[in-house]
C-alpha cells in the first residue's frame, strides 16, 4: 500500500467515524498517527485500534506471493498495524541422542534470513510510510522447536544443558541480524513471541530462568532499540499457562496474552493490571470471530470493549485466528474503530 491509499483509507475512517472526527484533532489520520497515540495513552476512546492476524496459503509464504498476501489481508480488514509472518524453518537435525551431533551444530550463516528480510523490505515499501510493519520474530527455542522437537530440547534441559543453551544462542544470534537488518530498512518496530513458559515445563530444572529468558532477552533488546511500537506475544499456541507473573518484565509497549491462565478465563483488565501496559487481545480465536454473524459479532466486541479499561485495549485474538472469514474480521475491526461510548 502506497501513499496514495491513504485517501481511500481516510475516506472509509471518516465514514464509519464521522467527518469530525477526521478532520479534527481527534483522531490521527494515518495508522501510525493513531498507534503512536494509543501507546502514549493519548488516543481518543472513540477509536479503539485492532488486529487479526492469518496463516496464509502454503503458496503464499514466500516471495512476491506472499507480499500480495499481506498487503490484501491488510487493506480488505483495515487494521491498524501491518504485521509480517515469520515462516522460514529451519529442517530437522536428526539423531540427537548422539553426542557427535550436538558437537556438529554450529552457527546459522550470518544471512540466513535474508528471504523473511527481502518480504519485510518490500511490505516496508509498500505500507511502511503511514503504518507501522511488525515482522514477527519467533524466539530461539520456538526456532529450535523446528529443527529439535521439543522431546530432544527436553532431555538435552535435563542432560546436556549446555548444549542446548550453546544451540539456542546461535539461533538467537540469526534473530538478532535479522531484528538489525530490519531496522536498517525502516522497521519501527516487531512482534515479539515468546513460548517456553507453558505448565507442561514447571518440573524442568532451571528451564525458564537458565534456558529459556537469557535468549529471548537477547533478541527483544534488540528489537526495542531505536524502535517505537512492539508487542509482546505470550504465544499459548502448544499448550497453555499456570502463570503468567514471570513476563512481568518482559519488553515491549503492548501486551497480547492468552485468555485462559491456570484453566480460568484472563481477561484484557487482567492483562492490564498484571503488565500496567496496553492489552492486544479481548477475543478467542476459535470462538466469536470464526462463528458469529456480522451482528453478533459486533455486539460481542462492543461488549468486549466497553468491559476493558478505557484507551488500554487493543481488539485482537490471542493468536493467529484461523477459520475466520474476510469479512468477519472486517465487521469486527470496524466495530472497534467506533471505540468505547464512556465518557
């Protein structure tokens, strides 16, 4: 999306708003105009801001095709932020139940990336001068989980830690070029996973303290340098969570969080009062967004909104929301874009 989009944008914001709203000092009228806002706790609760993100076909996650993706799911729901899909894998490294194979994992070459990093110049390009696009950066162990198995993470935590931490910083090293190349293009900012703190780990020694955190650390202080916009995503996509009180420190300005902890709803007010930052979340991904009609969709997110603390809730799923149609996700951004009636 060029320059010359942002007409069109403005002309259906100022539609579903109202001319004043768009033509005063209300509402910014570029998307990162209204981000920059909501994060400095400045944006009108008239606008809510939102973000559904998707799985694109298998055809699509490459090259120019996956460009088009993006920038068509960004354009046909107006959401307020361009976030880029992370889906270069690493292959399967077998045998390591052998020494000799741990001793044979050395670092990823320096432009390992380079094929996520030519997707994210051209999204730049496209939409980067009014929005801000979010490349998503899986963590070292979400990256090991694709060329380990979390079964050999598991045994090597418990047998040969050392190993297993030297692999997990090479893979953070690839992540940090990657975050620095980004920023070099004009990335303002990311979308930070992080997986490793889910119930099924508690009785691992050391896990989360020794294994775990010193990683993902060293890729999100890379990613907040010199960057204005970054959230955090406690990814619950493998398995849930007891507790979530170990991210309170975790980086990043907002916070998109499961919406079940310790089997029990946790809700956008939860979030804010947990991380006191802004909350991406206040759907289910498998639920309202996927089911609903347009009507009862837009009840539920006008419910969701007004039970969330005003100026701090971002609309969003806790994760990718698969099954969800085009639509769907249009009524429910939109729905968000007439914001919260308390005064």
């Amino acid at each position: 999306m060029k320059k010359s989009l942002l007409p069109l944008f403005t002309l259906v914001l100022c539609t579903f708003l109202g001319l004043h709203s768009c033509t005063g000092n209300r509402i910014p009228t570029t998307k990162k105009g209204i981000m920059d806002s909501f994060v400095a706790g400045t944006l009108d609760p008239s606008y809510v801001p939102a973000a559904f993100f998707i799985h694109f076909g298998s055809d699509e996650k490459s090259g120019e095709a996956a460009v088009q993706a993006h920038l068509r799911h960004f354009e046909s729901s107006g959401m307020d932020i361009l976030k880029v899909q992370f889906e270069q894998n690493l292959p399967r490294i077998p045998d390591l139940d052998k020494q000799q194979t741990w001793d044979g994992i050395g670092p990823l070459s320096e432009d390992f990336y380079r094929p996520t990093l030519d997707i994210i110049r051209r999204l730049q390009e496209e939409a980067g001068g009014d929005t801000y696009v979010l490349p998503t950066l899986y963590s070292p162990y979400q990256v090991a989980r694709q060329s380990l198995g979390e079964e050999a993470i598991v045994n090597a935590a418990r047998e040969r830690p050392e190993d297993l931490k030297r692999v997990l910083n090479y893979y953070a090293d690839a992540l940090v070029w990657l975050a620095r190349e980004c920023k070099a293009i004009g990335i303002e900012g990311f979308y930070m996973c992080t997986q490793g703190g889910e119930a099924r780990f508690e009785d691992i020694p050391d896990w989360f303290e020794g294994i775990i955190r010193p990683t993902d650390m060293k890729v999100m202080g890379e990613c907040m340098k010199d960057t204005k916009v970054n959230i955090l995503h406690i990814c619950d996509w493998e398995g849930p969570y007891n507790d979530l009180t170990r991210y309170r420190d975790y980086p990043g300005q907002i916070v998109n969080t499961p919406i079940y902890i310790d089997g029990k709803p946790f809700s956008v007010e939860d979030g804010v009062k947990l991380f006191s930052r802004p909350v991406l979340g206040g759907l289910d991904r498998h639920k309202e967004i996927v089911h609903s009609s347009a009507e009862e969709l837009s009840s539920t997110v006008k419910a969701v909104i007004e039970a969330a603390p005003s100026g701090k809730i971002m609309l969003g799923a806790e994760c990718t929301v698969g099954g969800a149609s085009a639509e769907n996700i249009r009524t429910a951004v939109q729905t968000a874009h007439m914001g919260s009636k308390r005064k």
